[in-house]
C-alpha cells in the first residue's frame, strides 16, 4: 500500500467552454498553475465522449467507445499525478443521453475517458502542492499506478 499525506492544498475552479477538449483543458490549467498532483471532479455536459473498459484478465484496455449526442456529465472522477515525468490525468465519468433507438428512454454510460468534448463544464481540481505522486509500471495489473511519493 502507498500512503501519502497532504499538508499544502489549494482548489482551482474551472469553467470550460463549449467545443473544448477536456483533457487538454484540465492539463493547460495544471501547466498555468504548476499543479502536479490533484484529484479532479467535475460536472457538465458534453457533446462527444471516448469511454474505455480494462481486461482485468488480459490486462489490456478493450476497444473504446465513442459516443456523438448530447449528453449529462453526471459525475467526473480523477486525478493529476506524474507519469515519465509530466503530468497525467487520469479520469473516469458517468454519462447519460437519450437512446439514440428507443426516444425518451434515458441511459447512463460509464467507464475510465480516454477524450470528451465539452459543451458546458465547471471542474474543480484540488491541488496538493506538497507531493508528487508517480505513476510507475505496476506488473500484478498490467497498469500504471501510484508507485513512488515524494516531496515537492
């Protein structure tokens, strides 16, 4: 187990404008503002969304899905740590739309998203100035985790 305490913390709020890629967003705010280690959480909507699932027996990423409609960000999830040293953001949402085959009938869609384009998004990202997290090779599950802390 890694455990790490935070005694520094800071919170940035964000508004993100329509058309804006999440990712590149979040990580052009963490680059502004010299974040390095933060959890993420956010809600919105969206108007594209990649949505991923690993292969806990394979250890593999199955073959995303992207999804093009208008759609509830109902819960965004994740963090900043550093991974071959630069930042790397790590997120997982709760979607919903109207079923594209049955109208009115609403869905929830979820998983780790690897891309979104936003339509509408506020997200909050509470910062840890003191430590760096490191995401290193992790051979038991094939991905890459929190490894390695250390001071800021």
């Amino acid at each position: 187990m890694l455990v790490a305490e935070s005694r520094a913390h800071r919170t940035l709020i964000l508004r993100l404008q329509r058309k804006d890629v999440l990712h590149d967003a979040i990580l052009t705010a963490c680059q502004e503002k010299g974040v390095r280690c933060a959890a993420v959480r956010g809600l919105g909507a969206l108007e594209e969304a990649e949505l991923v699932e690993y292969d806990q027996a394979k250890k593999v990423y199955k073959p995303s899905q992207t999804f093009r409609a208008a759609m509830e960000l109902l819960s965004l999830q994740g963090n900043v740590s550093e991974k071959d040293g630069a930042p790397f953001l790590h997120l997982h949402a709760a979607v919903s739309r109207e079923r594209e085959d049955q109208v009115r009938r609403i869905e929830v869609l979820g998983g780790h998203l690897v891309r979104a384009v936003v339509f509408a998004a506020e997200v909050t990202l509470d910062c840890y100035d003191d430590i760096r997290l490191h995401r290193l090779p992790d051979a038991e599950t094939g991905l890459a985790l929190w490894g390695r802390c250390e001071p800021s």
